[in-house]
C-alpha cells in the first residue's frame, strides 16, 4: 500500500491555537521560536536529560549556550518587562502560553526556567505596579547577561499548604521580621526552578507580629545577600536542566521597598493572582509536550508496518491515534478559553478572585490528565521503542509528571474547586 500523501498529515498548527487572539508579531515570534527548538534543541533532548548538574561544571556548557540564544539572542528575557519600563511586553495571557508551548515543546526543563522569572514580575505589577523595584530590575532584564528571578515558596515540612491561603500563612515558617528600613529573612526553601543559577530570589514569608492578611509577604532579595546558601542541584526523573535543590536563608536583609506589594492587602492579592497565573500558565507546557509527542508518534506509525500495511491503517491503532488527536484538541480548547477570560478581568473577574483560582486549578488538572493519556498511549503504541531512550517518547512521560504536580499538586487544586463550586469549609 503506498504511503498517505504527506498533504494528507496534519500538523502541531492543526488543533485549537486561537491565532485570531494572538497578535503578528507573537505569531512572527512563535516561529522563531519554533525553529530555534527544531535546530538547537531537539537535536540535543537526549544529551539534555543529562545535564541535569551542568550548574557544577567547571566548564561552559552548550545548556549556557541554550540560556544565552533564547532569553538574550531570542529576546525573550526583555519580554519579561512591561513596555512603560523598557521591555519589549509579553503580550496577553493567551499570546504568553503560544510562546511557552513553543519552548516546552523543545524541553520541559528549558521552558520551566525560560519562563521563571515572568511570575515574579507579575507579583510586582499585580494588583498594582511596584515602579521602585521595577526600575531596579529594569537594567537586569534589558541586559546582555542572562538574570532568572525564582520563587522561592515551598518549605521542607510543606508543599502545597504553604500557598494554600485558606490557612492563612500559618504552614509559611520562613520569618521576616521589619527592622527600621530592612526587612531580616530567616528560613528555608526548595525546589524552586532555576535556583541555582537565579540572580535574585522572591521570598513568600510569614511576617513576625503581624495576624492575616498582614502577615504574608512577598520579598526580592539578591541571590549573591550575605547569609544565603544553596545546595547542590537535585536528581530528578526529568526535566533536567532546571535545577531544583534548596536555599537557606540566616538573616538576610532587603529594603523594604524590596516587598513586591508596599500595602499588605495588595501583597496577599498579589500572591492569590500568582498562584492562579502560575497554575493557569503551567499547563501550557504540558501542552507542548502533548505537541511534541503528536509529532513523534505520527511519524512513527507512518513508517512503521503491521502485516504489510502502515500501523495507522489499522483500526485498533486508528482508534487510539483518535484519542490522541481528541485530548489534544480538548485539552488545548480548554486552556485557551480560560485564558482568554484571564484576559478580561473587568468580564470575568480578577486573578486574585476565588473563582479564579478554581478555574486555573482545574485547567491545569484537566490539561495535565489530559496530557498524561496522551503521552501514555503514545509510548504504548510505540511498545519498545516507546520505553527506550532512542524512542524520544520516555522523556516526555517523565516530564509530564512534574508538570501534574508543580504549582501546588493536583489535590490542593481539587480542594480549590470543591471550595468554590461546593462551598466547603473546613478542609
């Protein structure tokens, strides 16, 4: 039987992207995008997986090559920064998940870090922009240098609790206290993306003296302040070259204008607006993977032969190809619809809202449960070539898990939504 006609294969442009929402130039941008991954990353996914301490080599790696071309080469780090303040802007919530797919469909790792520092500038412009500390980091961020600012939220003895605002703070064990004009800092996180090589850090503390909602605040701090510490990068199953590990702080001073929000009530807005953004913009990259999986499991069944004929002209294979190409389409709709309303807060409501909250929960439980089938079935269907390293599907399986669980786990986020839909109280 000959081979379909290639006019016939459709593409990772073919599902639900809503190009009529993103603008020229991030569709000029996500091209660029795309043909950096094709030539400078995907040749590389397996040599990446295992980099995962290129922080600790002595010598420059291709992974700082990586850094340099997309965040400085690409531009993409001055998309970071508003345009009133020098950058370039990143566009609309649904134009910031196009570009995230584009690098996530590359490495999951190289988006996690590649997309850090985005979440610490919202907290500073969300509710209210904190021009002091913007201006601070304008030079940074328009700089030659690569500069990754990390969160650095969850604690040893919490994961998810820590930014679970119904306790009200009591599970954030890092202090800061205010002494005169500086804030003092004392604790402990980990896990962080790109922790090992951020410049600056954003501490969520716990106020000493202070009762909800005063008692929580979010604080920039230099990453090279006398009295932090890091550890050496975690082993993880994937999503190598963002390093994870853990950071201590022993009395480590800030401004006070360091705080992202200067009004108390503003920094737990912004902190719930975070927690939603993050939530709502991690599961973009779980997207791009599903993308990336698409490409390598059509192109496998096109070539590989079942008694005489392509795979795909099976039907049991037709039927599961079906269910691949459906949770794509699902979990890209569902996400660019929510998007969408994240960008009409005046129709919608505010990120910092309740309902909000649920919202971005359930798209990133959705998309990546979605995206776990997807994977799943596509490594099945490869049988031992999907279990094998030179398959190219086993990375993407391990990096879809992390991306089920970062952002608080997927059970805070079902705890979110029955909190809004059901109005539970009590857990």
């Amino acid at each position: 039987m000959a081979k379909t006609s290639t006019s016939q294969i459709r593409g990772i442009d073919d599902f639900l992207r809503p190009d009529h929402l993103i603008s020229d130039e991030i569709r000029m941008f996500c091209r660029t995008l795309r043909k950096f991954v094709d030539n400078e990353v995907l040749p590389r996914a397996e040599e990446i997986d295992d980099y995962w301490d290129w922080t600790e080599r002595k010598e420059q790696t291709f992974v700082h090559d990586l850094w340099k071309k997309l965040l400085i080469d690409l531009g993409l780090q001055k998309s970071f920064l508003p345009p009133e303040f020098g950058g370039s802007g990143g566009g609309s919530t649904v134009e910031i998940a196009a570009t995230i797919q584009e690098v996530a469909r590359g490495d999951y790792g190289l988006a996690s870090t590649g997309f850090i520092s985005p979440w610490s500038i919202a907290a500073i412009t969300i509710p209210k922009p904190n021009e002091v500390l913007l201006k601070k980091l304008a030079p940074f961020l328009l700089g030659d240098e690569v500069f990754i600012i990390t969160s650095a939220i969850t604690e040893p003895h919490a994961g998810g609790s820590v930014e679970d605002m119904k306790l009200k703070g009591a599970q954030i064990r890092t202090r800061a206290r205010l002494e005169g004009n500086e804030w003092v800092i004392n604790g402990h996180k980990l896990w962080p993306s790109g922790f090992r090589e951020a410049k600056w850090f954003r501490v969520l503390c716990s106020v000493e003296g202070e009762e909800f909602p005063k008692n929580i605040a979010q604080i920039l701090v230099p990453a090279d302040s006398p009295g932090i510490s890091t550890s050496k990068p975690y082993r993880k199953m994937g999503a190598s070259i963002d390093t994870n590990g853990d950071i201590w702080f022993e009395n480590v001073r800030a401004p006070k204008e360091n705080r992202a929000q200067q009004d108390p009530e503003d920094d737990l807005k912004s902190v719930l607006a975070n927690i939603t953004i993050g939530r709502l913009t991690s599961a973009a990259f779980p997207l791009g993977i599903m993308k990336r999986a698409f490409e390598i499991l059509r192109d496998y069944v096109d070539i590989r032969e079942i008694a005489g004929k392509p795979m795909k002209e099976h039907g049991a294979i037709a039927h599961e190809l079906g269910r691949v190409a459906q949770n794509i389409i699902a979990a890209e709709a569902f996400f660019y619809f929510a998007a969408a309303r994240m960008d009409r807060p005046d129709a919608y409501g505010f990120p910092w809202e309740a309902k909000s909250v649920a919202l971005a929960s359930a798209v990133q439980n959705v998309v990546g449960e979605l995206g776990w089938d997807t994977v799943s079935r596509s490594l099945e269907l490869m049988g031992s070539y999907g279990y094998s390293r030179e398959g190219r599907m086993e990375k993407l399986l391990r990096d879809l898990k992390i991306g089920q669980i970062v952002v608080g786990g997927p059970i805070l986020r079902l705890i979110e939504i029955a909190r809004y839909y059901f109005g539970t109280e009590t857990i």
